[in-house]
C-alpha cells in the first residue's frame, strides 16, 4: 500500500468526520433544540388561544350591540317575543330593516348592519323552533285594565296641546298618531296614568327622559285622551 494511497484514505475519514458533526448535532445541541421547538409550540397554542379568546369576545361583544340597538330602536313598537318567533335569512331581515327605517325607526345608518347580524343569529332559519310564553287571560287583562289616575290631577286638554307639541311631536306626529314614535291615540295605556308618566319620565328604547310635574302628567293624558280615531268604514 503505497503512503499517498494511504494519505488519501486517512483524509477521506477524516472529511466524513467532519460532515457527520456537522450532520449531527451533539446531545445537548438536539435537546436545545427540541425545547425550541417545544416553546414554538408552546407560543403558537397560546397566540391560537388567544385568537379564539378574541374572536369569542368580539362575537359577545357583538351580541352585546346588537341586543343594546333592539332595545333602542326596535322595542319602542315591538315586542321582544314578536321579533324572536322571526324566522328570517340575512338578506330578508335586511329587507325588513331597511323598510323600518324608511317608516321612521329611530336608527343610525351605522347601527343597520350590526342589527341585521345580530337578529340573523338570533331569529335566523337555525334559530330553532320557537316556544311562545303563555299568560294567564287574567294576567293579560290586568295590563289593560284602567288603573285610578291618582296622584295625578285632573288635567285640562287645552293646557296639555301645547305641552305635548313642544316635548312630544316631533316623534309622536303633531296629532299623535306616530312618526318616528308609536302612535298615542286610543291606546290603553292612556288610562294607566303611573304607567305612562313611568315612560314618559325614564324614556323607553331611544326615547328622551322629559322632566314633567304631576300637573302636566294630567294635562298631557287629558290632551290625548281627547283625540280619537277616525270610525272604521
């Protein structure tokens, strides 16, 4: 065997060596590694977490404004149980809200579509079946029923026309048969004396608040209760 035989195999070795070092990493280089990757993992399960903790607020919060704008434009006419028996797509709660809004719902351009989401989730076609509450007819009839209009007095039409045209026409129309707000003419709640100064007092959906006396609680019920509805044909 002839020495530059020998000195060419000896550096064959000791290039494949090298190559398998540089192949390989030691032990404790693959056990770094492995916990690098672990953390990785680690960090990628927790920002995955964390994504779905976000989207699972944003989708609450969401419902959250949703709920808060039903409240505000939707229950001054409507009933909560009359929009939870809907059973609508998308595209027809957009068409029924668009067509509120053209009758005068007090809504926001910016609040339309966050109310079509929110009333597509909750009253879409997988809503489910809806289970009507039930009322006793006594019950029902109790929320009809004339209540004494103590303590308020007696009011006087003449002083409550213009009351109710300066703090409320400009949404109940300026013969209170509706505009923006619901129509107040032969409504059963105008011979519930402490039920409509509650509302008139604190507001309902986005109804202002007005600061009234007892006084003109009774004007006010006295102007309304004058107008009638025209008799059916």
């Amino acid at each position: 065997m002839s020495a530059r035989w020998t000195a060419a195999v000896l550096a064959s070795a000791m290039l494949a060596s090298a190559v398998g070092l540089v192949a390989c990493p030691s032990k404790n280089e693959g056990a770094s590694a492995g916990a690098s990757a672990d953390a990785g993992a680690d960090a990628n399960a927790e920002a995955s977490a964390s994504a779905g903790d976000g989207g699972a607020m944003s989708a609450a919060a969401a419902a959250a404004d949703g709920r808060e704008i039903v409240r505000g434009a939707c229950l001054s006419c409507h009933t909560e149980q009359m929009l939870a028996q809907q059973r609508l797509t998308q595209a027809q709660w957009t068409k029924t809200v668009g067509k509120m809004v053209l009758w005068g719902a007090n809504l926001d351009p910016k609040e339309v579509e966050p109310l079509v989401a929110y009333l597509s989730a909750t009253s879409g076609l997988d809503a489910g079946p809806y289970v009507a509450e039930t009322v006793s007819a006594a019950d029902a009839l109790a929320e009809l029923t004339p209540t004494p209009d103590d303590p308020f007095p007696a009011g006087d039409a003449e002083r409550g026309k213009p009351l109710f045209i300066n703090k409320c026409s400009g949404c109940h129309g300026a013969d209170a048969h509706g505009a923006i707000g619901v129509a107040l003419v032969d409504k059963p709640f105008l011979y519930r004396a402490a039920d409509f100064a509650k509302t008139i007092r604190r507001g309902r959906g986005k109804m202002i608040p007005q600061v009234v006396t007892d006084a003109e609680i009774g004007d006010l019920l006295a102007h309304l209760r004058s107008l009638k509805n025209p008799p059916l044909k």
